[in-house]
C-alpha cells in the first residue's frame, strides 16, 4: 500500500511540474499577444521618431498599438496588459560600452522593477550602431518590423521557434537559390579577398558599391531579390559583436541570419565562410 500511495504522490507531483512548465513557457507567456495593446514607445528624437511613425503605422498588422513616450513607458512597464516595441541599447560582455541598438519586443509586467533587462524580451533585432549616421536602418525598418511581428507569431505556434530566435530562420536560405542576392559592399568584411570575392560573388550573388543602391531595392520592394544588412558598433573593437542579415526586399522575409566576435581575424561584415555558405544553395 506503502509504495502505491508513493507511487501516486510522485505521479501527482510530476503533473504538477508538468502543468507548471507549460504556464511558463515562452508560448503561453505571450499567448494574448494578439489582444493585448503593443506600445510603441518613441525616442525622443525628432528625426528617427517621425519616419518611425510612418513605417510602424504602414507595417504593423498583428494587434493594436499606440505610441508612447519614454515616461509612458516608464509608467505603464509593470503592468502585464501591456506589450512594448523599445529601441534598447545592445552591451555584450566584453564591451566597455553599448555599441549597438536593438529594436525589441517585450512583455510588461514581471522582472520590470529592474528596468528592460529584467523584463520578458519577446524578441529582438539589430537596428543599427549607436551613433552611427548612415541611415540604413529607414530603409530597413519595414522589413525589421516584419521579422518582429513573424518571430512572434512564430513563438505562439511553437517553442522551438520561440526559444531558436532568428537563427531559425536559416532554414529559409535555400529558398533564395533562384533569387539574386545583392551585396553592399560594405556589409562584406575587409579581410575577404578578392580571389573569395571573385570565387562566390556570381551565378545571381552580386555587391554594389554604394549601399544606397542596395537600400533602394528594399524601399521599391523589387520582386525576386536579396539584400545584406549588417549591424556593428561604429569603429569596433574585439569583444563586439556583428549581426549579418539576408532579407527579401519584396516579401521582407529573413532569409539569413548570423552574427560573429569581432576579432583581428574577423573584421564587421559577411566572412568568407558566410559566403560560402550561402553560395552553397546555390549549386
């Protein structure tokens, strides 16, 4: 009798931490997400506020937003009925500094006390240097708001998707085998070589020299093309990260996603053994 009545603790404890792990997981934390206001919270700058208006209110479809300043959100960031789209700064360890700021989804409520790191981060992705004052990030906006949006309703379906983040999404680089991949040159690292340039730059994978070139295929939203993105610290140092990205300039769809240690050796931008890896599809 002894061992039955253990038996049935240990099957009833058991369920127990099964039906609390599942409360817990990703999926189920933001499965109102769709219901729930989203605020957009602005940065007080002038400029980039603007246009940001313009791209969240021409691309954001999933659930209801409103903007909010930096004291709203401040205000309203411990209340869970609440989703929140914060331009953050991005510090990884062995940096002195934040180099980098991430556009990021997070859920209010629990872990807000300790400001946005402690909160519920949804899902993040690069937006641009800090300080940096190539523009690039206006042109991208729409298709980062995109990669947000179907990240998270990726995240409601499955765990794994949830959990992967956007490395997952290189399960859609073969898709782009019969799709022209453009390059900005500056999104290549400097330590490739001509000869590694010449050997995987063809059959539809090109660069162009002026990054404004490759931007305008993503604001015209050309059909049939890829275009690279990377996001580095301006004059990055060894310790920082760089964040590469291959996105479809008509469907806005990620298609390549990597980021590496800046290092003597690997410099900002695609390596050489990105390049051979998304040449690889192609064959």
């Amino acid at each position: 009798m002894r061992r039955i009545i253990s038996a049935a603790l240990a099957v009833l404890v058991s369920t127990a931490m099964f039906a609390q792990a599942q409360i817990t997981t990703k999926k189920m934390r933001i499965a109102d997400f769709k219901d729930k206001t989203t605020k957009v919270v602005l940065t007080g700058s002038t400029m980039f506020d603007g246009i940001y208006q313009q791209k969240v209110k021409a691309a954001w479809t999933v659930s209801p937003y409103e903007f909010c300043t930096q004291a709203d959100f401040e205000a309203l960031k411990s209340n869970p009925d609440y989703y929140f789209l914060v331009v953050v700064s991005g510090k990884f360890r062995k940096e002195s500094e934040p180099g980098i700021e991430m556009l990021t989804l997070m859920k209010g409520g629990v872990g807000s006390e300790e400001g946005v790191d402690g909160m519920f981060d949804i899902v993040s992705v690069p937006l641009r240097p800090i300080g940096g004052s190539g523009g690039r990030e206006y042109a991208m906006l729409p298709a980062l708001l995109n990669i947000i949006q179907q990240n998270t309703l990726d995240s409601m379906e499955t765990d794994v998707s949830g959990y992967m983040g956007l490395g997952n999404y290189m399960i859609n680089l073969p898709k782009t085998k019969d799709m022209e991949i453009v390059f900005a040159d500056g999104d290549i690292a400097p330590q490739v070589s001509v000869g590694s340039r010449n050997l995987y730059l063809r059959d539809g994978m090109i660069s162009m020299e002026d990054s404004d070139d490759v931007d305008d295929l993503m604001r015209e939203g050309v059909a049939g093309k890829v275009v690279s993105y990377t996001v580095a610290p301006e004059g990055a140092k060894p310790g920082s990260y760089c964040f590469k990205m291959l996105i479809g300039t008509e469907d806005n769809t990620l298609y390549f996603f990597k980021k590496h240690k800046i290092s003597a050796k690997f410099g900002a931008g695609f390596l050489e053994e990105d390049l051979k890896k998304i040449a690889s599809v192609r064959k």
